[in-house]
C-alpha cells in the first residue's frame, strides 16, 4: 500500500493530521462494513428523539383513569393543564402554554442525563460527530481539545444529573405502584401494569448501571474489607454496569412501548387485557 503525503494543514497540532501521525493520505484502510454500527446508531437515537418529542407536545392520551396508567414522559404531570386525575404531585404549576411540554420539569434533566452519559458519548460522538467513526477510520476534525472547553466540559457534570435521574427513578416507581388499580377502584393487574412495571424496573437497573453510580458505591475507599456494606453494593452495580449499553438501548424500547401502549389504551384504539379487576 502506498502512502502519499497528508492532506490536512500544516497549523494542525492535534488530530489525525498532526505532525506526529503517520503519512497516510486514506481515510481508512479497513474494508469491512465499519459503517454499519454509526448508522445503525444514528438511526436508532434519531427514532427515539423524534418519538419522544412529537409524543411530549402532544398532549393526548398519556393517562388512563381507568386503571391509573400514566406515560413516562409526562411524569410527573405538575401543571393545571394537565388531564384530571394525572397530577400524583399536585398542581404547583398553573396552565401552561401549547409550545411548553407537560413533563417539562423532567424531559430536560432525562435528556441531559442521557446526552452525557459514557455509554451515550461513545455512541453519538461516533455517529453524529464522526470523533471518530469507527477504530482505525480518521475523523474529519482537525483539532481534538476533549471535554476540557464548552460546550463538552459539561460532560463532566454527569455525576449530578445522576442523582435527578435517580428521583425520576422514584417517580417511575410510584407510577407503577398506582398502575396496580382495578376499573372498580381497587386492585387490579393488567397487561399495562406489566408493561409499566417492568419500564420501571429497567429504569433502575439502567440507572444504577451508571458508572458514576459504581463510582459513589465504591470509589474513593482504601479498602473494601473496611466498608463491606458498600464493597457488597458496588459488586452489585459492577455486575450491572457490564450491561450498560445494553441497558442503555433496552430502556429506549420500553420507554416508547410504555408510552405507545399507554396512548393505544387512552385513545381508546386498543381495551386493556385484564388478570385481575
Ligand atoms: Fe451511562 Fe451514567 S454512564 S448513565
């Protein structure tokens, strides 16, 4: 394989052109499909974020009085605009205009907890920010400064977004809990219980698989043998983290399933399947 001189500029001091990288005019030199995993990537955030947000200014059918089934991305429901019935929390907040999200309060934190989460960072910043695209493929940015300038440095405050989306978590949870109601007002179970607890479940086990989360369980200790209460955790998050991406992708289906069940049984479209009342 020949290799010709660098097309990029003499000024660059950083990136795949800089002086100390080797002359090598190709893009790639891989020849299998390398482009496949961006794509797929892209295409898989791109669903998820045009769902979500034509769902959150919807306004429609995210609440089943019937059996209390209430959609994830409208939870908590705060305003007075919202459906009667769907403000677990109360009214704090007044009407609010067409152009403002019900689940306003939780949207931007989801969506900041997710934009900089480690696994999401990977994904995105090789399908969308080409930084780079795949191992061995050069990325067409002349100049790598990390998450050390704006707007990345905000990366770094990951670890407190953390700690919303752990009372988001716990939102999720009462959801759930109350999804266990009968058409007669006292217990019940149906197929949408199932679908909005096990959401919840992956929730937590997405949310605890966080590695700023195993950070808090057992970093910054000199010796396990002298905490063994968080020694136990973080063996416990640790097992969950190897999931993470996995995690990362599951929750993304059960968000939409939960939410796109909740708007078929609200709308009237489908009955919700009964067990039990
Ligand atoms: Fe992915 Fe924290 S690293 S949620």
């Amino acid at each position: 394989m020949s290799a010709a001189p660098v097309k990029g500029p003499e000024s660059s001091t950083t990136g795949v052109f800089s002086k100390g990288r080797a002359a090598i005019s190709a893009r790639t030199l891989r020849t299998d499909s390398w482009w496949v995993p961006p794509l797929v990537t892209v295409l898989g955030l791109g669903t998820f974020v045009i769902y979500a947000t034509v769902r959150s200014f919807a306004r429609a059918a995210y609440w089943v009085n019937d059996y209390h089934y209430l959609t994830p991305f409208y939870s908590p429901c705060l305003s007075a605009s919202c459906v009667e019935g769907s403000s677990h929390l109360g009214t704090p907040i007044g009407h609010l205009p067409m152009w403002i999200p019900l689940g306003f309060l939780v949207l931007p934190f989801l969506l900041l907890f997710r934009l900089t989460c480690y696994y999401y960072r990977k994904a995105y910043y090789r399908a969308v920010w080409f930084s780079p695209p795949a191992c061995a493929v050069a990325e067409p940015h002349q100049k790598y400064t990390g998450e050390t300038k704006l707007p990345l440095i905000i990366q770094n405050a990951h670890r407190y977004f953390f700690f919303v989306a752990a009372i988001i978590a716990v939102i999720n949870t009462y959801d759930a809990a109350i999804s266990f109601h009968g058409k007669d007002g006292g217990f019940g179970i149906g197929l949408g219980t199932i679908i909005i607890t096990g959401n919840a479940l992956l929730l937590w086990a997405y949310t605890l698989s966080c590695h700023s989360c195993r950070h808090i369980a057992g970093g910054r200790l000199k010796h396990f043998s002298a905490h063994p209460v968080r020694y136990w955790f973080w063996t416990k998050v640790s097992a969950l983290n190897t999931r993470h991406m996995l995690l990362a992708w599951t929750t993304l289906g059960t968000l939409i399933l939960t939410d796109f069940y909740v708007m078929l049984v609200a709308s009237g479209t489908i009955s919700d399947p009964r067990l039990i009342g």
